[in-house]
C-alpha cells in the first residue's frame, strides 16, 4: 500500500509549488515570492532544522514579506516583460517598422499584424490582404502605415 502521509517539509513544498504556479493564473508578481518562503521553510525542514509549526507559519510570513519587500520590484520585469516606452508611456513603434495586412484595405482602413498583434490601420496607398507595410506613424491605437518602404537617406 501507498503511504499517503505527508511529512511538514513535503506539505510546504506542495504550497510553494502552487503558490508558484498560482502566478501563471493571477499574476501580480506577489504569490511567486510567498511561494520561494514556502519552499525555503521546506528546504530548512528537510534538513531536520526543529521548527514547530507557529514557527514554520511565522518564517513562512517574515520571508515572504522580505523577499515580497526587497526583490519584487528587481524581479518583476522577468514576470511582466518590459516595454519600451516613449515619453508619454506609449509604446515606441519606430517609423519604418514593417508589418503585413491581414485584409484588404477599404477607404483607407484595414489590419495590419505587428509583433503577433493585430492593430487597426490607415493608408492613403492601396494595400491587399498579405502585402507587406511599412509604419509612418501612430494616431492613439490606430498605426498608419505606407505600401512601400522607407528610404534610406545614407545611401
């Protein structure tokens, strides 16, 4: 037969575990942290260190505030990515950056797919569905993009 009793040191690994995967489904760069306390108080179990459990829950708590504390805002880029931004917080598109229509163009206004986005779009210039588009600009959420690339003054 299984022996299905958990020892303290298996329990405070399961919750660091979850805890570390609970930020996949709730990110917030907040449970990561409780999960690395939660797997340390099992490490020190594991190594017969005599804690009983106010204390196991009481280092389980200081370290995660600590670490919560001290590394969250050096850590949280490698959770949430960084974006590069321009002055006023939005995102920099630089002119000339190619894309490809996801659609005819009507009147102007079509989609285009950008880094595996798609944006909305406006050209003076005809474009079918596939073409490739080169960036001219950003009016808000809406790219406005060219049929033909931009040239280059060096050569």
């Amino acid at each position: 037969m299984i022996d299905w009793t958990f020892t303290p040191a298996s329990l405070w690994t399961l919750v660091g575990v979850l805890l570390i995967l609970s930020e996949l489904a709730l990110p917030g760069v907040i449970a990561v942290f409780f999960g690395l306390a939660a797997l340390i108080v099992a490490l020190l179990l594991f190594f017969n260190l005599p804690l009983d459990p106010p204390a196991q829950i009481l280092l389980f708590g200081v370290l995660g505030a600590a670490l919560l504390l001290l590394a969250r805002n050096r850590l949280k880029p490698w959770f949430r990515g960084q974006v590069e931004t321009g002055g006023v917080g939005s995102e920099v598109l630089p002119d000339g950056t190619r894309a490809t229509a996801q659609a005819d163009f009507e009147r102007g206004v079509g989609v285009v797919l950008l880094n595996g986005v798609r944006w909305n779009a406006e050209s003076s210039d005809p474009i079918r569905a596939g073409d490739p588009v080169w960036l001219s600009g950003r009016r808000g959420l809406v790219l406005l993009v060219r049929a033909t690339p931009p040239t280059d003054s060096k050569t």
